[in-house]
C-alpha cells in the first residue's frame, strides 16, 4: 500500500511519516503542496489530465491524507481536482485540518475527501481511519477488476453471438438478407436461414425473453438447435415442436425461472411456388406481392416456445411469385412505427409498401431507421428481406 502525505508543513510530515513507518506503511510518498501532489499523481495542472495509459503515474497511490490549509491551492482544490480524473477519483482521500469549521469540513468531503483527522494528529484514530479508507479502496478495486473481466467477457460473447448469424444470401432463384440493430451488448433476437436442398430454402426469426446474458445464452441454445431442426426436421410444424422439445430440456437451479421465445419459421419452396410456415406467438410476417400494390399480412397467434411442454402448431402456405418480397420483423421493429399497439402492424404494413423487391436494403434501412425513431430504443430490432427472384 503506498499512502501519499501532502503538507505545506515538514514538521507535520515528518511526524505522519513516522507514525505510519511504526505502523507498518513502509512506502510513503510525500509532497509539500498541491502543485506537487499534481507532479506525483501525473495532473499536468489544476483540474487538467493529460492523455495516459491507465497504468500511468498516479496510479499506484492508494491513499491521499492531505492538509486542507495550504497556499496557492487548498486541499479543497486538489479534491476537486482529483475527482475530475477518472483515472484518479477512486484514491481515498482523508483529510487533515487543524480547523473545526464544520461547513468548511463539509465543503471538503462534498469535493471529493473520505473522511478527516483533525490537528495535533491522534495517532491511533489516524491508523484507525486509514485502515478503513485501505479497505473501501481493496474493495472497489475488486469491483473494477470484476467489472473489467465482465466487460471482456460481455465483447466476446456478443462476438460470438454475431458470428453466428449468417451471411446474406444471393443465390439464382432467392436473396436473403437482414437489418439488425441490438439494444444491448448481448441481444435476444436471433435470425437464421439454411439452403434445404436445390429448391427449398428455411427462415427462421426468433425473440427470446428479455435482453442481456441470460437471454443471449438461450439464443446461442436455440441457434444449434434450430440449425438441426432445420436440416432434419425440414417441416415448419416439425421444425418448431422440436424447438419447443428441446427447449423443455433446459434445467435451471431456481424452478421459478422460465425462458421463453416467439419464432416465425418458414419453409421456402422455390420449385412449387409456395412457402409455409408456422408463427409460434411471433409479430406476423409481410408478402409485398411484386405485381401489385397488395401487401399480405402472415397469420397471427401460436403459443411461444417453451411454455408448455406440447403445443399444438398450426401450418400456412401462400402462394409466392418471381418478384415478391417476404419481411419478417421482431417486435421492436413495430416501435419505429407508432406505439399504439393495436395500429402498429397496420402502420409497419403501410410503410414497408414501398419497399418492393429490387429496392435495396440501404433504402428500406434509411425510411425505416431513421435516427429520429432509432434511438433510445429498449428493445433489439431485427427485419429480414427475402426476395424471390
């Protein structure tokens, strides 16, 4: 532990010096004034930091017992100071005073100070304090460390997770292709697609409960999973049976804990002209018919994903025709369009009518995301295009 002492006096250092050597505090470092304090700590001047390394000077002070009274700058000064350095502001700064004006006390520990001594020093009350202010400063630097380690650990999850999302498709009779914009660093909204064979083609957009780890986690689950289902189920209502199957697998130590998601997944069928799908209490799909101004809406309703242990899933086929564009969404794209719920489809419906196929997805991103309606968004947002050639 290396304690700095900051006196104008060096009749006071020598004798806080002394006391803490007999004490045990063998690495001590002294200043006799503010400006001095700023050289050791690496502040160039009052209040001003310049750019350095979070290992740079300064940092090895692990406590400050600074005299408040001190010409040119006052400790009061040097605390506020101080606190304007993120690198610096977690140092414990006690005070030491020979004054007993309470508002000036007060002033002191507002700027940024810990605690106080008062003058002629009381040395067990002194080591008494600091042994305090060491242990609240080991303490938040556990908690910084761990921080760190969470925010590392956070970056390579969220890495993962995007690595599994996959590549646009541009193939001869199809082109998929995705708008994804998270709220959070983990997100838990999830799009899959998988070329089935020669013709056939399987979507998948999924909404997992709640945002962050938990949720991020559940959606790597359901991605290895879906990515099975789809190769060997095929089917759409097979397809999610087995999501819901697997899903009732999950164990959680607290049995309160439920994870569920919605799912729309579909069947593509290029040689039969049809797609068929299953919406597992997904928000509906769009079909912006390439010959026309219609825009069809995908049916509504189904039971979420791992709820029950069996649901019951219902199948629906459209008919689908060279220049025709399938939109999926998750329902934070239906706040980009109004927040009243029961209009929001409508809304999403009219506003994607434009967006036919051919229309590049930049454009559909520049109408529909504008930054206006993007921001402070609480919810991820994820649109998938499917244009069938």
């Amino acid at each position: 532990m290396r304690i700095a002492i900051v006196d104008d006096n060096p009749m006071n250092i020598t004798v806080v010096q002394e006391i803490l050597k007999r004490a045990g505090y063998t690495d001590i470092a002294t200043a006799a004034s503010g400006m001095e304090l700023f050289a050791l700590l690496g502040l160039t001047s009052l209040g001003n930091e310049p750019d350095m390394p979070a290992s740079s000077s300064g940092n090895d002070i692990d406590l400050i017992l600074l005299d408040m009274m001190m010409p040119g700058v006052d400790g009061i000064s040097v605390c506020h100071s101080i606190q304007q350095a993120e690198r610096l502001r977690d140092i414990p700064i006690i005070m030491v005073t020979a004054i007993g004006d309470s508002k000036k006390l007060a002033e002191a520990l507002d700027a940024g100070a810990i605690d106080y001594v008062t003058k002629p020093i009381n040395r067990i009350e002194l080591l008494a304090r600091i042994r305090v202010a060491l242990r609240l400063k080991e303490q938040k630097d556990w908690h910084k460390e761990r921080d760190r380690r969470v925010r590392e650990e956070l970056q390579l999850a969220r890495e993962v997770q995007s690595a599994v999302l996959p590549q646009p498709v541009d193939d001869e009779g199809i082109s998929v292709d995705a708008i994804y914009r998270p709220s959070d660093e983990l997100s838990g909204d999830l799009y899959a697609w998988h070329r089935i064979d020669e013709h056939r083609y399987g979507v998948a957009v999924i909404d997992a409960m709640g945002h962050g780890i938990s949720s991020s986690l559940v959606c790597m689950f359901i991605a290895s999973v879906l990515k099975e289902a789809m190769t060997k189920q095929i089917q759409p209502e097979r397809v999610i049976s087995e999501l819901n199957r697997r899903t009732g697998q999950l164990q959680f130590a607290d049995q309160l804990i439920q994870y569920y998601f919605t799912a729309l997944y579909l069947l593509i069928d290029l040689d039969k002209g049809i797609v068929e799908y299953v919406n597992a209490g997904h928000p509906a799909g769009f079909l912006i018919r390439g010959d026309s101004d219609e825009v069809e809406t995908f049916a509504q309703g189904g039971v979420a994903i791992g709820i029950f242990e069996e649901i019951e899933v219902e199948k629906h086929t459209l008919p689908i025709n060279s220049g025709d564009r399938i939109v999926l969404v998750t329902d934070g794209i239906l706040d980009l369009v109004g927040e009243i719920e029961q209009n929001q489809m409508e809304r999403l419906r009219a506003a994607l009518q434009p967006f036919r196929s051919g229309i590049s997805r930049e454009k559909l991103e520049e109408a529909l995301f504008h930054p206006q309606h993007d921001s402070n968004r609480s919810d991820d947002r994820c649109l998938v295009m499917i244009d069938i050639k």
